[in-house]
C-alpha cells in the first residue's frame, strides 16, 4: 500500500491586518480573486489558495514580522513601518482604509482654545501619541524638545488635562472636530503598504507570487471607483460624441449587422455617469447599459 502523499508547505506566508484594517482587506482580497475565511477564536485564517498561508497579527507588528522572515509579505501602514524602522521592500501602495479611501494623516493636535499655534510651542510640553519614534523625530527635525509618552488607546480624550498635545491618526478629521481638537501639523501621510521580506523578493519564485497579489490587490481598488458602459450608437454620430464626452477615453468600437449602427464599450468614472449618460440619449445611443467592474489592470 503506497504512503499518502505529504501535502507541500504553502510558498508564501501572508500577514494580514487584525482589527480595524481586517474586515477592508478581506473585501480587497475578495475582490482580487482569494476567499479568507476566518474564525473568532483563531489568527490563523483559511484561504483558498495552497500557496498562501497566513496569520492575523495587529498592523503594529507586521512589519516586524516581515523584516524577521516570519512572513513572506504582508500589509500594514507606511506609518508602522516608519515607526518600527523596519528593513522591508515596498511592493506597491494599497489607498484603502476602513473609513474612505482617503490618505489617513498623523497630526500634532491640540485643544481649540490651546495658546499652542505651532509646533515650536511645543518647546518643553507633553504630547502623547502611539507614533512615538515617528514624532520624537518630527520634532527633532523641527529643533524642539519635548516629552513624548507612549499612549495605549483613547489619545483624544488626554488632553488638556493629561498632556498638552497629542498626535493622531486621521482620514477627515470628524473624531478630532468632535473631541474640540484643533490641527497645528501633519507629522507623516501614509496609507495601506504591500510590503516584502527581502530575502523572499530574492527568490524569484516567491517574487512571482507576491507581484501576482499585487497586480490584483491594486486593480481591484483601479475597479472601486470605475464602471464598465456599452451602448449602440449610429455610425454617424461616433466623432461627434468622442469630442463632446471626454470621459469615453479609447473604448472599443465594433461594427453591427446594421452598417450603419456601431457598439462602444468602455470604462469610465462612476462620478460621471449620471452626466454622460443623458448625453449619450442626445447622440442617440440605445441599449446603454453600465455595469460594475471587480478588477481594471493597467
């Protein structure tokens, strides 16, 4: 009777994003053509695809993680790989979050009716941040010196009667408004980072996957704001509209049985749809139909 056959360890292993990023990157993955199921009680999730393996691991530490070979690739902020210093290769930027697609921005806020305008009034306070090595040398860079403590959650709420200053995290400045905070600087922009162990990018067959997984993350985010239209047009009337709709940028042009009549497929902004479409009646376009699109590579 012959031995069963050893199931071949995964090629890659993937660290993914717990907690606020979590539930954005599966639908980003998803997407992109790869199933993750997770469980509750574990951070080991399940996908369906025999080259990957993966873990959940807070965005902090990913970096870490990747720079020590424990993951092949994995996602987390440009913010946590700058804080952790970490010796990573960037594969490519990933705009997503779990409140917009906006880039997220690390500010130095302080109470409205703080006497605090810039940050060379911060000479000798306190700010509190989870950012701390990013903003130590923020400051440097600006020659202040000041006391800056580490903050485990709930940043907002410490000032002013905690510290004089905090640095935050932000995509509209909504929370900050609310708490009556007030933004003196950006210290750094970042946003959502595909990023690589270097040992691992120097393994061609390891490269190949992790570049696959980034050609499909990044053009499922192309696809979130693009829809595909067809319609049929008279022949006679294609230049006229190709001149008056900007947005029809190089569709495909087919011919129909009538020749007299085309069909034009193409893909453009969601924002413009509802003005191109009633143009395009104007023309004389039938049958126009749009359709939403999972992935635009380019």
């Amino acid at each position: 009777m012959s031995a069963p056959r050893e199931t071949p360890a995964p090629l890659l292993m993937l660290g993914l994003p717990k907690g606020s990023l979590e539930q954005a990157t599966l639908a980003l993955f998803a997407k992109a053509g790869w199933k993750i199921a997770q469980s509750s009680r574990s951070y080991k999730p399940a996908i369906d695809d025999p080259e990957l393996d993966g873990r959940f691991v807070r965005a902090q530490e990913i970096s870490r993680y990747v720079e020590h070979g424990f993951f092949d690739c994995g996602l987390t902020g440009h913010d946590w790989v700058m804080e952790n210093g970490s010796d990573v290769h960037k594969v490519c930027e990933l705009v997503y979050s779990r409140a917009s697609n906006a880039q997220s921005r690390w500010v130095l806020a302080v109470p409205e009716a703080s006497p605090i305008k810039s940050v060379k009034d911060l000479a000798g306070k306190r700010i509190a941040t989870e950012l701390v090595r990013v903003t130590r040398e923020f400051l440097a860079q600006q020659g202040v010196t000041a006391e800056v403590e580490f903050s485990w959650g709930a940043t907002e709420v410490k000032v002013p009667d905690l510290v004089d200053a905090i640095v935050d995290l932000t995509e509209t400045g909504s929370s900050l408004r609310a708490n009556k905070l007030r933004i003196v600087d950006t210290i750094l922009a970042t946003n959502t980072q595909l990023i690589a162990n270097r040992q691992s990018w120097a393994n061609p067959a390891k490269r190949a996957k992790i570049e696959t997984i980034a050609l499909l993350l990044q053009g499922a985010l192309n696809a979130e704001s693009k829809v595909g239209l067809k319609l049929n047009l008279p022949k006679a009337n294609l230049e006229k509209i190709l001149k008056a709709l900007p947005a029809l940028r190089n569709p495909t042009v087919s011919p129909l049985s009538d020749p007299t009549w085309i069909a034009i497929e193409t893909i453009i902004d969601e924002a413009v749809v509802r003005t191109i479409i009633p143009s395009l009646k104007t023309f004389g376009a039938e049958g126009i139909i749009e359709y939403p699109l999972n992935k635009v590579v380019y």
